[in-house]
C-alpha cells in the first residue's frame, strides 16, 4: 500500500507548491525545499508504482513497508509544522518546518538507494503479475447479474407462489441459503418481473442489516426503496406485525435470509425455498458470462474455465468475483495460475472458500484499488452509497494518480472496481454513462473491515455521544480507540447519531506524543444516523483539535449556523454540511480553507439576497464542487489594474443552486471551465434584473455539458439556441412553465443528447414541434405535466433511444410516427392512462410489422 501514502504525500506537496496557494507568501522561505523534496518523491513514487505491479520478493515487501511509513509519517509531520507557521508564522516555528523537511527528504533518499541496491541485486521480478493495468471497459459487466444466469425452475415456481390464489393473511415467502448464493439477485429477478408488476398495486424493498434500525426498515418500505435485503428472527419480530394482516388476502412478503430459523418461523408453510449450490452447467453459462460475455473463445480457454468454474464449488459470488478478475487476461497462463489459486483455496466451509477466494481478489489490486475499494466499509452495511460523494472523499484523502481529471481518475478506479465484481452498481444516469449509486455484497464488505482492522492505510472508529453523571452530554473522545465500533446494540444505546472517523496508523516514524493523539491522526469524520442538533453542537465545539482533517462529511446532522471552527482546519479538502437556518452565512474568513475542493451545504431554499457568498470565496483556487443552497455569487474581484482581469475558479467543475441574478459576465467567466450547473431564477421582482438578458452569459462557458434550469420563466431563458453552449449534451427544465413551443429553440441545440422536462417545466396542452431538430437527442423524459395532445415526426427525433413519461396523467396517445424511429428501444410508463399503454403497444406492433426489432415497453403504477 505503498503507493496510497506516496501519493498523498505529493498531494500534499503539490498543494503547497502551486503558484495560486494563499500559503506561497508565508511559506516562500521554504519553497526551494520543497521543490527539491517534491522531485524526491516524485521519482520515488515512480518506483513504487512500477513494483506493486510485479510479483515482488520478501525484501521488497519490506521495502515497501518502510516506503509506505515514511511517506505517510512525512505527510503528518509537514502538515503539522505548516499548521504551526499558518498560526504563529515566526522564526521558531520556521526553523522547525526547514528540521523536518530536511529529515523526511534524507529519509526518502534512503528508500530510494534502498530500492536501487534491490534492482541491482537482481532481486526485482520482471515478470508481471496477474493483475497489471488495465484499460476500464465502459460496458457494465454485471448485466449478467442483473439477469439471472441459472435458476430458472426455481424463478417460476417463485413467481407461482407470489401470484397465486390465497385467502387468509398474507403469505410470507423465505428464500433461504448461506452468503454469496445468489438470494437478493433471484429476488430482485422476481420483483421486476412483469407478472409481479401486474399483479401487485404496490411493490416495495426493504434494508436489513445487522446493525438495524427498525424506523429506517420501515421508512424505506413506505418510500419503496430497493436496497438488499437479509432477515434476522430478531428483525422479522419487529417488522411483522407492522404488515395488515386482515382483508389484505392478495399480498405477499418476499424475504432472504441465511437463517432456516427464520424461514421456519416467518415463511408459509411449504412456501420456503431453500437455495443450493449450482450444477456445473450453471457454474459455467455464469462464469462464461462474466469472463467472455458474448465473445467467442479458444477450446484451450474453454477447457481451463470449466475447471475455474467447477473449482467455485458452484457458490455464484465466488464464481463472478473470479470471472471478473480474468475479465481482460487472455493469456492462458494467467488462467493456469488462476486455476491452481482457486484450488489451493478449496475447504469443506464454503464460507471460508469464498472468504479465501475474495482475499485473492483483494491482494491482487493495485494499491489505489485497495483503498478505494476499503472506503465502502466506512459507510453502514448494506447502505447504497451515492457515487459522487463516494468519489470525492478519494479525490480529498489524496492517494489517486495525480492528474488535471481527478473526477475521471475516481471514475475509472470505480469502473474497475465494478469490472472486478467487487462492487455493484444500483443506479445509473438515465443515459446509463454514469454510476449514481452503488454498494458491495455483504461479504465484501466483511472482507473490508478486515483488512481495515489490520490498519495498513488506515484505522477506524466511531464517536458517540456519552451522559456524564450531571447528564449534560458530551463527546466521548474516549471512545475514540483504533477500531472501536459501535455494534448494532450499542446503537441503540446512542440513537441521538455516529460519526466515523479514519485515523493515520500509528507509525515508529512518528513521536510517541503525534501517535497518541487521536485528533491530530484524525484525517476524515463522516456523520450517520442523526436526529439531534446537539450532538453536531457538541462536536462543532471539538473541531478546532482535528488540526490535520481532510474531510468533514456531517450532511446527516444539522446545525445552526456555518461555524467558526471550521475555518481552523485549513487542511479540510472536503466539507459537507446540512444547515437549518433560513439565511446561510458564509463568513469572509472562508478563503482560509485554501486546500477545499468540495464544499457542500444542504438546507431549505429561500429566495433571499441575504444568502449572498462573500467575496473571499473566490480564493478557494482548488474548488472543484460547489453546492449550496440558493445562492449569490459576487462579482469575482481584480487581479490586474487590466480591465477584464479576474480571480476564477480555474478547476471548477459542477455549480448547484447558483442565483441567476449573478450570471454576470463576470462571474460566468470565473466559472468558464465548468462542466455541470444548476441555476435558480426565484422572481426577484425587479423588472430591471428580469430583462438583462443574464442567461445568455452562460454561451460563454465552452466546457459545460450538464444543464439545469429551475424557476427560470420564459422571460429569464436565452431567446435563440445560439445563446446556449454549443458543448451541452443534457438538459434539465424544472418548474420553468415554458411553453411547448420553445422547446422548438432547445431542438436546434447542435451536441444535445439528453432532455428532461420534470414537474412543471412545460405548461399547455398541445406539443406540435415545428422544425427538424433534436438531431442528437438519444433520451427524452417528460414528467408532471398537462399535455394532452402529442404531435410528431421521426424527423423531430431521428436517433431517440428512450422515451420515459412519468406522471403524464392526460396524455392518451404517443405518436404513432415513434414506430418509424428505428433506433428507439424503449418507452417507459409510470402512472399514465390505459389509452397512453395501448398506444405504446400500438407502436411495438407497428415496429414488429416494419421487420424492425420492436421497442421494448416497461409499464408500472397506472393511474
């Protein structure tokens, strides 16, 4: 792991380095230093990477060891020497920043003449091992997860028992089977199935876990959330008796679980389906799936791939995570090699044979994977994690490959993750390019907590709320132990909130006094679980002491105002608050935190000038996400007596919420390089800001892809589709009431491939589109609206792929020319009326007819 710690090192370095850091005036003294030491670490980092590739000896595993502590021991101690200059900038505290810049670089020339002395000995291994970069494939190779491979007797007779005739309570089905079997994916396989779909008003799924919260289990049924699902007797007791049990014959209760004594006590009788092993046809068709897809292969592959596949014991977990780790090896040998580790791992516990196997998988990625894959045990078992923030707790701890795209690194180490099947995707974009949200099987995330608990990136804990004798509460900084967790009973115990927080492993590098003290070595605090204001105060009051943390993550605990401790923590790169109060008070003292990438408030929105961002906040130079409620943005200000010369955000990439009473020139040009924004037009009722024309700034940003327009009236939106980036491929209207016609403006949109029409963003009752256009446009939702007459051509939307039409509850008909589109593939229909589902029949039928491959129509809640 080697790799992680060099590579937050450079982070590190390189932030202080750059030429726009507020840090380059108090820190000029050293600047010579540091550029000598970042030309250290660079070369040294070069190195590391280059041996996590190869299959390396018992002395380089040493080495790396050491490589690993130094950089990470060096990371701490700069940071806290530059803390010292940043508070008391005087000589003493300089003098100690020079000591301990020159120990770490005499400490990295070592591991490099240590490094040098191996090679030359011969003793590095040339060849590559098993797992070397690799090229991320942008298909999602579990499609064959998400279609069950197998099992097909078993999926009918399910689908009988739900659907059947029964009279008396409901009848609760148990599908039954130890860890990696395949129960959640046969279930959601059921519960999408188009027999469900008709039979069943409402559907609805539900998470379980071990450390479970009866409140959140049920919340997530009333809110038909899909999550995973895995019974405990204890969790059943509690959640039964909230089902009606009378005059509610037709329904059914759809439960997993590893525990036959749950089956035995919740299931109907003879209803229970116990889950076993696949035969070996099964292990193959899954693994040939998973490894090859549709690709043909050699007889020799075929041959050793069955002996994989049969070597799986049949368990379908430990056969995809297998198939996902040979995914891009086509050398036969590798395959050999797979085969004898696979072997080497076979017990009479197939619990334990898949914990080996997953092991194998883990020990063969790449330092960045390992921890990008560790950071899913941080969050709650089971939790669907949404994509976004997952990707930029990576970015801000600093171990990725440092590059200009830190989003695209993070989306690549995900991707890889997904193609390995050790992570699994639960929602994507509309356009399916992106991953939104996404979880791992429960036994990797076993896998992840124990290999935190070793602490070889890093340590975890949870703080919680104590009551002293005076019952005043308090945090427990005793409670912060390396590993300390708070199991599901002791949750019960603090119901007030969790938080987790990710500490430096203690190093010999480090002084006694550093390792000791568990708020220096805290790097990330992230909040669960909350619903009191005064544990996030308690905590608030704590902060100024974690003088080195890179993230604060307390989006599950309000509190009341942006506080004054925060500003103290100047090596924060990702801040993310929820915030109660109508007005948000940013303070100018914001620009301390010069190292922030991401910074995110949640609250209500209001619309008031009150919520303006001051204009320090333009020296945020390493902003990357900003996302607050509504808000103002000032005009950035002069660096250059120059007219035109203005502060930016130059590595801006998505703005939420921004106010469109400040899309000046001025501002838009300090956010030219961002890819996605979202803009707030609230009616200011100034008649002067309403006809400036300011929307039509936004032509100026040349790197925008992502759009949404909220509250934006007619009278706000650019008059010509030249006044729109010529760059922008989705589009997102929301309460704009704009009439059908301007979308006329939006079809000449030259790069437009995704448009969505959410509640309100259109107001009449007819669309009849005038001009050719939406000649990119591959996904088109239209959502909440009065529409009632629809008409169009295949010229209107010559390559459209998807129609999605959700809550259209007057719309009777969709064009029949839509059959003559021969790239649409699907219509989607939620809560429509009978007439809009046979027409959307009419147009499969139609396509049938023309010899076309028919749309596929997926249907559900008609009004």
């Amino acid at each position: 792991m080697a790799h992680a710690s060099v590579a937050s090192l450079m982070r590190t370095i390189e932030s202080l380095l750059t030429s726009n850091s507020p840090m380059r005036s108090l820190l000029c003294d050293h600047r010579e230093e540091f550029c000598a030491l970042h030309k250290k670490v660079s070369s040294l980092e070069v190195f590391v990477k280059n041996f996590e590739k190869n299959n390396i000896s018992g002395e380089m595993a040493d080495l790396e060891i050491e490589v690993k502590e130094d950089a990470s021991a060096a990371e701490h101690t700069i940071q806290l020497r530059v803390t010292e200059v940043v508070l008391a900038n005087d000589e003493k505290t300089h003098e100690r920043l020079s000591d301990t810049l020159q120990q770490v670089a005499e400490d990295m020339d070592r591991s490099r003449k240590e490094s040098t002395k191996i090679q030359d000995k011969g003793k590095q291994v040339s060849k590559e091992s098993l797992v070397h970069d690799f090229s991320s494939s942008t298909n999602d190779i579990l499609n064959f997860n998400n279609n069950m491979i197998g099992r097909d007797d078993q999926k009918e007779r399910l689908l009988e028992d739900l659907t059947g005739s029964y009279s008396g309570e409901p009848k609760v089905i148990p599908i039954v089977g130890m860890g990696g079997i395949g129960k959640t994916t046969l279930a959601k396989e059921v519960y999408n199935h188009e027999s469900i779909l008709r039979r069943f008003d409402v559907r609805a799924w539900a998470i379980v876990s071990q450390q479970h919260n009866i409140k959140e289990i049920l919340l997530s049924l009333l809110q038909s959330r899909i999550k995973m699902d895995d019974m405990s007797c204890e969790v059943w007791d509690g959640v039964r008796r909230c089902f009606p049990t009378e005059d509610n014959a037709g329904s059914r209760i759809l439960l997993t679980t590893r525990n036959n004594e749950v089956a035995r006590n919740a299931g109907t009788e003879n209803l229970s389906m116990q889950m076993n092993f696949m035969d070996q046809d099964e292990s193959w068709n899954l693994f040939k799936s998973a490894s090859f897809s549709n690709e043909a292969l050699s007889s020799e592959f075929e041959t050793i791939g069955k002996k994989i596949a049969e070597k799986c014991h049949g368990l379908p977990l430990t056969i995809v995570v297998v198939a996902g780790f040979l995914k891009y090896k086509r050398e036969i040998e590798d395959w050999k090699s797979v085969a004898i580790d696979v072997t080497s791992f076979i017990t009479n516990d197939p619990d334990e044979q898949c914990s080996h196997v997953l092991g194998l998988s883990y020990n063969h990625l790449t330092s960045d994977l390992k921890t990008c894959l560790l950071h899913f045990g941080i969050f709650p078992e089971d939790s669907e994690i949404p994509a976004k923030n997952l990707m930029r707790s990576w970015m801000a701890e600093g171990f990725l490959k440092l590059e200009n795209d830190l989003e695209g690194v993070a989306e690549k180490c995900l991707q890889e993750l997904v193609d390995r099947c050790l992570v699994l995707v639960c929602k994507k974009s509309l356009d399916g390019t992106k991953i939104r949200s996404c979880k791992v099987h429960d036994l990797i995330y076993d896998l992840c907590m124990r290999e935190i608990q070793r602490g070889n990136v890093f340590t975890m804990n949870d703080i919680v709320l104590d009551y002293s004798d005076s019952e005043c509460r308090y945090l427990s900084m005793q409670k912060m132990q390396p590993f300390k967790l708070v199991t599901g009973d002791e949750i019960f115990y603090c119901p007030f909130g969790l938080y987790r927080a990710l500490l430096t492993p203690v190093h010999r590098k480090l002084r006694d006094h550093d390792n000791n003290d568990l708020l220096k070595r805290t790097r990330s605090i992230f909040s669960f679980h909350f619903e009191d204001l005064i544990f996030s105060r308690v905590l608030k009051s704590e902060l100024i002491h974690f003088k080195l943390l890179k993230v604060l993550e307390m989006g599950h605990g309000e509190i009341d105002n942006f506080s004054l401790q925060i500003l103290s923590l100047i090596w924060l790169r990702y801040l993310s608050l929820q915030c109660h109060e109508e007005n948000l008070d940013i303070p100018p003292e914001i620009c301390r935190l010069w190292n922030l990438q991401t910074f995110i408030v949640q609250g209500y929105l209001y619309s008031s000038e009150d919520n303006n961002c001051p204009v320090q906040i333009w020296g945020l130079m390493q902003l990357r996400h900003l996302k607050l409620p509504e808000f103002h943005l000032p005009n950035p200000p002069s660096v250059s007596d120059d007219k035109g010369s203005h502060m930016g955000f130059s590595n801006i990439q998505t703005i939420s919420n921004l106010s469109s009473d400040c899309c000046t020139k001025e501002v838009i040009m300090g956010i030219q390089n961002v890819k996605e924004l979202g803009i707030l037009g609230y009616d200011t009722g100034s008649m002067s800001i309403r006809d400036t024309g300011l929307l039509n700034n936004i032509v100026h940003l040349q790197k925008l892809d992502t759009l949404s327009l909220t509250y934006c009236f007619s009278r706000l939106l650019p008059a010509s589709a030249k006044a729109f980036p010529a760059t922008l491929k989705k589009l997102k209207l929301r309460l704009t009431s704009v009439s059908w016609s301007y979308l006329d403006i939006i079809a000449e949109l030259p790069n437009l491939e995704v448009l969505k029409l959410l509640y309100a963003a259109c107001c009449g009752e007819e669309w009849y589109p005038k001009v050719r256009g939406f000649t990119r446009l591959k996904i088109l939702l239209i959502e909440h609206n009065d529409l009632k007459y629809w008409k169009a051509t295949d010229d209107n939307f010559p390559v459209l792929e998807r129609l999605v039409l959700k809550e259209c509850r007057y719309l009777k008909e969709i064009p029949i020319e839509f059959a003559e589109i021969h790239t649409l593939q699907l219509i989607e229909l939620t809560k429509y009326l009978p007439e809009l589902g046979e027409s959307a029949a009419r147009i499969h039928k139609e396509q049938e007819d023309l010899g076309n491959d028919p749309v596929d129509v997926r249907i559900s809640d008609p009004c």
